[in-house]
C-alpha cells in the first residue's frame, strides 16, 4: 500500500477529517494537543491550513491528496478494499 499525504485544509468551522479517530472533528489546540501531537500519521500543519496525514491508502488518489470537504472525505473512508476476499456481487459473476 503506498503511503500518501493526505493535506486537511480546515473549513470555515475550523474541521478536519481526522483518520485516527475517523470522523469530522474541529481542529482545534485541544485536537491537536491531545490527538496529532501523538498521532503516527501526523505529518504538518499544512501551512497553518489544516493538518497533514501520511497513510496508507488503498483508494485510488494523488500524492498529495487534498482535502477540502471533510464530511466527504470521511464518506469516501467508509468504502474498504480488501483485496483477500472475493467480490460477490451479482455484476462480478458472469456465467460463461
């Protein structure tokens, strides 16, 4: 799996989609002291925009992956791949 950086610009309200705890969250000092200070994936602060993420990514996106909508990409991360199970779905299974 490649490791991609994943760049968190915090909305008007100040949140961020946050992988460790997955789920939107304001990214505030209490965030950030008690989450990303101890965070593996913690990776900058984007600037002073938001906060920046390297990790593994089975989806299909750049390097870096920039973040503007927190509530989709958080949606977008509910949809897991794992590749050592079949696809079952009824599309998958041709007849031949």
């Amino acid at each position: 799996m490649p490791q991609i950086n994943h760049i968190h610009y915090a909305t008007d309200k100040g949140e961020v989609y946050c992988c460790l705890r997955n789920r939107v969250v304001r990214l505030d000092e209490d965030h950030r002291s008690r989450f990303c200070s101890s965070c593996k994936m913690y990776n900058g602060d984007a600037g002073g925009r938001g906060v920046e993420c390297l990790w593994d990514d089975l989806r299909d996106v750049s390097d870096p992956h920039l973040v503007t909508d927190p509530h989709k990409e958080w949606a977008a991360n509910q949809k897991r791949k794992d590749s050592s199970y079949p696809d079952t779905r009824m599309s998958s299974l041709a007849i031949t």
